[in-house]
C-alpha cells in the first residue's frame, strides 16, 4: 500500500482497524518511554535519544524498502522537515529527562498538555479564531496540568518543566506536521525524520557515551521496535480513518503509561493524579469535539453568506 493512499475498508471496520491500530500505537510510546526511564538510570537521555533514532531510521528504512519505497529520502522542504523533525528530537529529549525524574505516568498525562498548546499557537501565530466553549476546555486543561503537578508545586521542583518543555515541542512538531500535508512528503516527513534527530545527536555523543551492558542490549533493541512500530501503526491508523476521529484514542497511551508506572516501576499515583488526568484528556477531547463538530456544520448556514462561513463557525465555538 502507498504510504499517501487511503485503505478502502467498510465504515465500520475502518474505524475499528484504525482505533486500533492507534490505541496500539499509544502503548508502544509508552512503552518506548518506560524502557527510556529504565535506561536514563545508567545512561545520559542524549544517547539514549540517539539509540532510539539510530535503530529507528535503520528500521522504518528497511521497512521502506521491503515495501518498494528507495527515495523515500528525497525532499522538496528540506528546512521544513529539518524543524519538524527538531522539534521530534526535543519532544524526546525533554521526555526522557522527565522520566528519569519523575513517574513515568505523571510526565506523560503533562505531555497531553500539547492539544491545549496547538490551539493557543494556531490563534497565536496562524490567526485562528477561538470562541468561550474552547476557551472554557483550555482554562480546564491548565488547571488539570496544576492538579497533577501539586505534589511538586511547593517545592518548585524544576523536574516538572520537563514535560511542560515536552508539551510545547509536541505542539510545534503537530504544527509543522500540518504544514507538511502535501502527499509527496509523507515519505521523507515518515523516513528521514528519525534519520535527521540521529544525525543532529551525533556531536553530543562524545561527551555523554556510556559503556552499554550485555543485559541493556536486549532493551535498547526493544526501545527501538516500540518507537518505529508506534510510527507504523499510528500512520496507518490514521490513513484507515480520519484523524479527526481517532484523536481522542490516542490517550491510550496515558492510561498504557499509568499501568507501567504502577506495576513496573512502583510508582504511587494520588487521588490528584487521576482527577487532574481526566480533566487534562477531558478538555482535549472536548477541543477535539468542537473541532470536528465544527467541521461537520453545514458549509453556509442560514443567514450567513459563503465567504463568512468560516468566521461563522469559530464564532459559534
């Protein structure tokens, strides 16, 4: 199958192959992550950053390959795709520094801050408008974010920045991912992605090296199948369906994350955890919902010309 070529399959079965194949991508970050955690204990996030994108690129590049896919490397938007796939190796970084102070499961429910943060970059920087029913679901996700880190609020731990910076770099990287919507960049903007985060770490790699272990090797492997997998079956889950309907899946990966967090790692997660959670993937979600509904409306309603169809809409989210 093309990469830029949507499966044909009955309605139903395409939104459940394509949930699924996004609740199984989730996992796999969460689990890319937690293994990151495991490993960030006797070696610095940069190279274990750079094990991941090193396996990663070699690994979606075999793939390609297979699939009769050999320039998948040829790029019109090479600035464009340099800063999305900057904005993915800060996305990593800042994560793995998180999970080797935090719990696992609290530095990921702060990373779904990143839906909050696309809408105020989209009315910042691409004059989206926003009416009070956003608003109210953006004002809900700050105060979820403040629930969850309360246990460290009073002792200013500087920790908690690291998936606030997580948050912010995802939303760019989902922004700049926009931009590269032209079909004939989905196979650089999927392939060289990994290639060029591994090619940006390797002047840190020097000073950060580490002797690896016998018994870390089978992990860095796994690192590597969870992250490339998770790309995999996210890109497919989102050609089967729409990605406005499988958006709100993607919180699989904090409740997949909140499991490893209790159950691997020993983490105790309070009562604010779980409140400030389901406030932060509520008020995603319901962006989410206002977005799509949005979208759903009748072009031109009554009463409003074509032309100000558009400002209609924001005006009546």
């Amino acid at each position: 199958m093309s990469m830029t070529t949507e499966m044909t399959l009955p309605p139903g079965s395409a939104f459940r192959m394509g949930a699924g194949l996004v609740v199984c991508a989730g996992c796999m970050f969460a689990s890319q992550d937690a293994i990151a955690k495991h490993l960030t204990a006797d070696h610095s996030p940069f190279q274990v950053a750079w094990l991941r994108f090193a396996l990663h690129a070699v690994l979606v590049g075999i793939w390609l390959h297979l699939r009769g896919h050999h320039r998948y490397l040829r790029t019109s938007r090479l600035p464009l795709q340099l800063a999305r796939a900057t904005a993915l190796l800060a996305v990593s970084l800042s994560m793995y520094w998180a999970v080797s102070l935090i719990p696992l499961a609290q530095a990921t429910v702060i990373q779904f801050l990143s839906p909050i943060i696309v809408t105020l970059l989209s009315v910042a920087f691409l004059g989206e408008r926003i009416g009070w029913r956003r608003v109210l679901a953006i004002s809900a996700g700050f105060i979820g974010v403040v629930v969850v880190m309360a246990p460290e609020i009073g002792a200013l731990s500087y920790a908690m920045l690291w998936p606030l910076i997580t948050a912010f770099c995802l939303a760019i990287f989902v922004l700049l991912t926009r931009q590269l919507s032209d079909p004939a960049e989905a196979l650089p903007a999927f392939g060289l992605m990994p290639l060029i985060c591994a090619v940006l770490l390797l002047p840190s790699l020097p000073f950060v090296w580490s002797a690896i272990s016998i018994e870390n090797i089978p992990l860095i492997l796994l690192m590597g199948l969870c992250g490339t997998a998770a790309h995999i079956f996210l890109q497919y889950g989102l050609q089967i369906a729409s990605a406005s309907t499988m958006a709100p899946f993607l919180y699989a990966q904090v409740i997949w994350a909140a499991g490893l967090s209790i159950l691997i790692f020993e983490d105790i997660l309070t009562i604010s955890f779980f409140f400030g959670a389901a406030v932060i993937i509520s008020s995603g979600v319901a962006i989410w919902w206002l977005e799509h509904h949005a979208r759903r409306r009748p072009s031109s309603p009554q009463g409003v010309p074509p032309h100000d169809t558009e400002k209609y809409r924001s005006l009546r989210n």
